[in-house]
C-alpha cells in the first residue's frame, strides 16, 4: 500500500488577499476552483507550476471572524533554490515572522497568520 500527499487545506478570510499573497510571496498558482451554488463556500487548490503538490484555500461566508491557529505550532514548509534572494524578497514584502540563522531557515506569515517555513536547498 501506498500514500501520497496531495494538498493541505488553510481556510481563509480574504480569498483575493491570500490568493494574491500565494502568488507574490512563493509563486503558486491556481489549478483549480470549486463554488458552491448557494455561494457558501469557495475552494481554491494552488500549486507551484508542474508540482503535484496543492494547497487548498478555502473560503466559508459564513465565518467572518478571524480564525483561531492556536499557538501556530504547525506549518507548511518550501525549498527555495535562491534563499538570499527570497529573503530579501519576503522582508520587503514585511511577512517574516520569524527566522532562525543558525539553523539556516526562516518563516512567513500569511495574511491569516498561517506560517510558511523557507528552507534553503541543501546540497
């Protein structure tokens, strides 16, 4: 038997806003989108092109307060072939939220306070 990992879902409150920041920040793009009929929900799985990878955002009208991440002790981590360059620019962008030198990594936060681990590729 074998399992493979195909998308994680973060819910959101702004969907254009975390679209947008996806986009910017770490390059993904929309694959595909799913609406509900009574316009309750809407799901949106983006991906770094040609990686089979997804990230689902979803939308609930329904839920207009922020969502609680508890202590945030979970995150979704990329490898970025340019760390410098993605540093630099993330900190322009002002989502770094924490970095960790010693270890060579940092994070950014999305506009829903979820975190993003950048990991350096390693030879």
């Amino acid at each position: 038997m074998k399992f493979s990992m195909i998308h994680e879902n973060y819910n959101v409150s702004d969907l254009a806003r975390s679209l947008e920041f996806y986009r910017q920040a770490l390059g993904l793009e929309e694959v595909r989108r799913k609406e509900a009929a009574d316009g309750s929900f809407i799901i949106v799985y983006v991906a770094v092109p040609g990686e089979p990878f997804e990230l689902e955002l979803t939308w609930l009208r329904d839920h207009p307060q922020k969502y609680d991440l508890g202590e945030c002790e979970f995150h979704l981590a990329f490898r970025v072939d340019d760390f410098d360059a993605a540093h630099e620019k993330h900190k322009q962008m002002g989502c770094i939220c924490y970095e960790n030198p010693a270890m060579g990594i940092y994070f950014i936060q999305d506009p829903d306070g979820y975190w993003l681990e950048i990991v350096p590729t390693r030879k």
